[in-house]
C-alpha cells in the first residue's frame, strides 16, 4: 500500500493506493492543528482499510508550493515515517503530484528523504518587545 500525504492548505489530505488504485481517501480542516492531529488521522486511514505502517510501500508527499509550516509539517512526517519504517519516499508536485508520484514509486525512483519547496521566504515574526 501507498499512503500520499498533502499538507500545504488549511484542509489536509491523505490517500491510501495499492499500487495505482486509490483504496480511500481521508480529508480535514487540519489548519493549525495538522501537528496535533496527522498521526492519528493516518492511523485512521489505515485501521479503517485494515492496514499498519508495516504494510505500507511507499510514501508519496507534496512537497510544494504552498505554506510553509504545512509542507514543513507534512515533509517532517513523511520523512520520519519512511526512516522509521525503511518505506520509499518520493516528492511531487502541481496538479498531477498524485499520479506522478505513484509512477515514481512504482519505477523505484524514490528518495532517502523528500524537501519541501516553499513559494516565498517564511513570514516569521519578530518577538514583542518586553515592558
């Protein structure tokens, strides 16, 4: 099984394929709660289809463009699952990040880890000033 992860919106997604047919599909309004959740919503996903981390063989992940702390989120999770578990880890993109990604896992061209591609420079506040 193939777990796809997309975290660059306030809505993230997580797929679930066997090998190019899309088993389920799992969507929520993650937005500044994704770090908090994302772990237990692809564990979700896979009770739901039957599934562990185990069973999985490969990890599909959009790495770009879109929020920065999402894809931060997202690549920081799908990067430390494929470690964990020795599962193949590939980076898409654009509107066919789905399919290009199944193609890359099922022609092996994955990757140690994934980077996520940011569109701007991050806006990081600066700290209040002390009174």
């Amino acid at each position: 099984m193939i777990l796809a992860i997309r975290t660059d919106q306030p809505t993230a997604e997580l797929y679930l394929f066997d090998k190019k047919t899309k088993l389920d599909s799992y969507s929520w309004l993650a937005h500044r709660n994704l770090a908090s959740e994302i772990l237990e919503k692809i564990e979700y996903l896979l009770s739901k289809n039957d599934a562990k981390m185990q069973s999985l063989t490969g990890i599909i992940i959009f790495t770009g463009q879109g929020s920065f702390t999402g894809l931060r989120i997202g690549t920081t999770v799908a990067n430390t699952l494929a470690y964990s578990y020795a599962i193949p880890i590939v980076s898409a993109q654009g509107d066919t990040w789905l399919d290009d990604g199944l193609s890359s896992i099922q022609s092996q061209k994955t990757s140690a880890y994934v980077l996520p591609e940011y569109s701007s420079e991050p806006n990081i506040t600066k700290p209040k000033p002390k009174t």
